[in-house]
C-alpha cells in the first residue's frame, strides 16, 4: 500500500498547478493513467485568456456569460476573471513562454465569441507549451512523485469522508493509496464518444465513481461540441482545427465554396449550422478555407496545424481542408464549490473533471486553460489551510479500515466489466440530465 498527504489523480494542467501549490513540506503523488504527456492540456492549441486590463473585465464577463447561455454561475466567472493575471504572471514565473511582439509585450490573439483580443499563445501549441513547463518544475520537487500508468478504479470513503483511491498499476496489480487528502484532475469524457478531440482513454472515471458513491455531479448533460476537427473515417482522436484560425479569418464553405454561417459565433451556434449545412447537401463534412489567413501568418501562428494537415495531403496555405465537428469539452462534471471541493470531505476535483457552473453550458475559447490553473490554485490554497482539520478526519474514519484487503476485493478482478459500467454510468446520466431539462 502506498501512503501520501495527498493524491492526486491526472497530470495535465489543472493536477500539476495544484501539486506545484502546495507547500514543499507536503507528500505529494501524483498517479496518472497513462505517460505523463499524454493528456488534452498537452494538446492545447489556441491559446489561453487573461484580463488584459480592467477596462476589458465587462466585456470578458459578458462574453462567457453570453457563450454561456448565462447558465454560469456569476461567482465563478468573476473569480475566474479576477484571478487570471495572477496565474498567468505564475506561468511566466514558472518559465512559461507566452508570444510576444518586437518591444517584448505579451501578444492577444483572438478567437470564436470573444468581443477583444485577449488569448495568450504559444505559436499553436499553447498547451505543450505551458503543460511540459508545469511537468518540469513539478518534476523537480522533491515532496512530488509521479506514478505513471496507473489507473484510478475507485475511493475508498467512510461516512462521506475520502481516504484515498484504490488504482491499478502498470503491471495489472490493484493497490489502495492512502491519503488524507484526494484530488479528481482526470480531465474530460471524449473517450466515451465515436468522434472526438480527446484523448480515447480520458473515459469519466471519477464521474462514474462519484455516482457510485452518492457524490454529487453538476450540469452532466452540458457536453461541448467543436465545430472544427478535421474529417476523417479512421478511428481515433480527431485532430482539433483551432478557433483561432477562424479568428485570424479562415472561413467555413459548403460544398459550393458558398459561406453558411457567421464564423465568429459561439462554438455551439457554429457546430448546429455544420451539422445543418451537412445534412443539407447529404454530405460528411464541410470546408475550412484557411487561405484568407495568408501564408505568413500560416506558418508563424500555425505551423502544427500545417504539419498535420500536409500529413494528410492538405495544403493550407493553397486549398480548403475538410472538417466536421467533434465532442471537445465536457463542462458538466463533479459538482464543486469556489475552492474545488466535492460534496464529500478530504476530496477536492480540479480541471475540466469539475464543474463550478464557470462554462455554464457553453465554454468561451481558451476559458478552459485558466479554469483549470485558477480553480487548481485554489483547491491546492484551501487543502493547506484546512489540512490539519483533513488529517485529522481521514485517521478517525480510517481507524479499522483494512486498505489492502479494500483494494483486493472481488469486484475489481474483471476490469474490462468495470470499464463497461463505467462507461454506462456516465452516459446514462448524461441522458437522465438531458431528459430532465427538456
Ligand atoms: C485538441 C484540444 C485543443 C484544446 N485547445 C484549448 C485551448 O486552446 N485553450 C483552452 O483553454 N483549452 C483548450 N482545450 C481544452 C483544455 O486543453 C482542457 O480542458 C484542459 O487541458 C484539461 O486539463 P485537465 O488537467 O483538466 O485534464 P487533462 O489535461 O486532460 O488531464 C487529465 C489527466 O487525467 C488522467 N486520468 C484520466 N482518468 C484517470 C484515471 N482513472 N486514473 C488516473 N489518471 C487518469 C489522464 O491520464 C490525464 O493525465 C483543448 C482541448 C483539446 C482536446
């Protein structure tokens, strides 16, 4: 069995800005179900926003809350809002390469339903950029220790209180990992769907093991759909075409070379035209024409997006490129409040696996970046100050309790049946919660 002061299940953004917020003085682990590399922040393209200036905070507000559907809760936002300078002026601290002009100012871009340009970027791998800077300084601390390919199956909770996670390990083995302290950072749901940007093995795990222990979900049927990937019948993650493209002005085309649709509207608006302009010609994707971007600033602000599309015998910078949209984003998830705590106690959930109310049920391009690193911050700030109270309530509900013998239990030998359940979980209630609103 292995112990810790706290656990935290993932590696991308959201779980390493929480562990580097915490004091060095505290054991931290971090378990991660495949290579540490391997999740959506590193896949970030477009960018990440901030509050340029006060004048900017209206419109920054009023933006997410209209993408929103004024379903956000107003708390959320403004935190969100208000704290963004601090965390980004934390990236850059950490290493942190954000784009800049000739003078050496930060650079804005813009993107889909954003009134100003206030999206930092790292040319169109912001993610890599600002998750792989993350990763090393976390690699650094000593309190840190990374265990790759291991995969989180279960909590183990007494009386609505966490005592850690049961998990299984690179070889195959299931074991419990004490904590005082969990933290849910395991990211979105796109593997549960055919068509997606996400990587296949983020499944909603912490989701389905919150229904199984009673803890409560929020918003579980607000999924996101982008309208940009670029089409393809091969199974696997669909290669997101970024926002930002249509920001610097690529423009959607029917099968005519015809525009359909306003480019700049919130991603859902934009995705149901697709979808209607496809069924429409009874076709199985439509074009994004990039050449209106010109070469340039093609190759400068989107060179791997570039890359991948000539891999797949597409020129940008000449000819259209077929797209469809996909599932993205999940802002639904474990119910939390403004410091990231579930509803059970010792158990916090950071990332896009949370669900504050900030995306309402639509996310504004790049609010998801600074989401996650504000709320991670947060979490990472109330578990030290509460951590004693933690402490001391995890040894009082854990007194008695047999951690190997939890982790050996018979439900968890047939792993594929887990998954299925898992899976059925998740989906089941997406459903339950869409039929409820209708
Ligand atoms: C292609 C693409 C482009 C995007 N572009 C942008 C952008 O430009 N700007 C923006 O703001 N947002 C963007 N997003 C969204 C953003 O990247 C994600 O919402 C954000 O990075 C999520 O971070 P996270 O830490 O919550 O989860 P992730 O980075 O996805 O990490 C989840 C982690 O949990 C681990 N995990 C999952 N299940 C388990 C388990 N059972 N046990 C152990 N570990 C587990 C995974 O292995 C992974 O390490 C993009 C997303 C995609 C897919």
């Amino acid at each position: 069995m292995l112990t810790s002061d706290v656990v935290i299940v993932g590696s991308g953004v959201s779980a390493l800005n929480c562990a580097l917020n915490l004091p060095r003085w505290m054991n931290v682990l971090i378990v991660t179900k495949d290579a540490a590399e391997k999740n959506d922040s590193f896949l970030a393209q477009g960018g990440i926003c901030v509050l340029r200036d006060e004048n900017d905070y209206d419109s920054f507000y009023e933006d997410t809350m209209r993408a929103g559907h004024y379903k956000n809760n107003p708390e959320s936002v403004d935190i969100m809002i208000t704290h963004s300078r601090e965390v980004i002026n934390d990236l850059i601290a950490w290493g942190v390469d954000f784009e800049k002009d000739e003078e050496g100012n930060l650079e804005y871009t813009r993107e889909g339903a954003h009134s100003n340009k206030r999206i930092l970027f790292h040319a169109d791998i912001t993610g890599k950029e600002i998750t792989s800077t993350l990763l090393e300084r976390a690699r650094e601390c000593d309190n840190i220790k990374i265990i790759e390919h291991f995969t989180m199956i279960d909590i183990i909770a007494r009386d609505n209180v966490c005592l850690g996670i049961i998990g299984v390990d690179k070889n195959g083995k299931t074991e419990a990992i004490k904590a005082n302290c969990t933290v849910f950072a395991t990211g979105g749901i796109g593997g549960l769907y055919k068509d997606s940007t996400n990587y296949r093995h983020l499944t909603g795990d912490a989701q389905a093991i919150c229904i199984e222990h009673g803890i409560e979900l929020l918003d579980m049927d607000y999924v996101q759909i982008h309208p940009t990937a670029f089409y393809s019948r091969e199974y696997g993650r669909r290669f997101l075409i970024s926002e930002s493209c249509r920001g610097e002005g690529a423009l959607l085309k029917n099968s005519k070379m015809e525009r359909f649709v306003e480019e700049l509207l919130p991603r859902d608006v934009v995705a149901n035209a697709i979808f209607a302009e496809m069924e429409k010609e009874g076709s199985e994707h439509v074009w994004l024409d990039l050449t209106p971007i010109g070469k340039e600033e093609i190759m400068s602000h989107f060179p791997n997006i570039y890359e991948k599309c000539l891999e797949h015998g597409y020129d940008i910078t000449r000819e259209p490129i077929p797209i469809t949209p996909a599932q993205h984003y999940f802002m639904g998830g474990v119910k939390v409040d403004m410091n990231s705590k579930t509803t059970m106690d010792n158990l916090y959930a950071v990332g896009e696996t949370a669900c504050n109310g900030v995306h309402g049920a639509n996310r504004l391009a790049s609010n998801s970046l600074l989401e996650a690193i504000v709320f991670a911050k947060r979490a990472a700030k109330e578990i030290t100050a509460k951590f004693d109270y933690y402490e001391k309530n995890a040894e009082e509900k854990g007194t008695g309790v047999d951690f190997e013998k939890e982790a050996g239990k018979e439900k968890y030998n047939d792993l594929e049946a887990l998954k299925e359940k898992y899976k059925k979980l998740v989906l089941d209630e997406i459903e339950k919660e869409r039929k409820n609103r209708e």
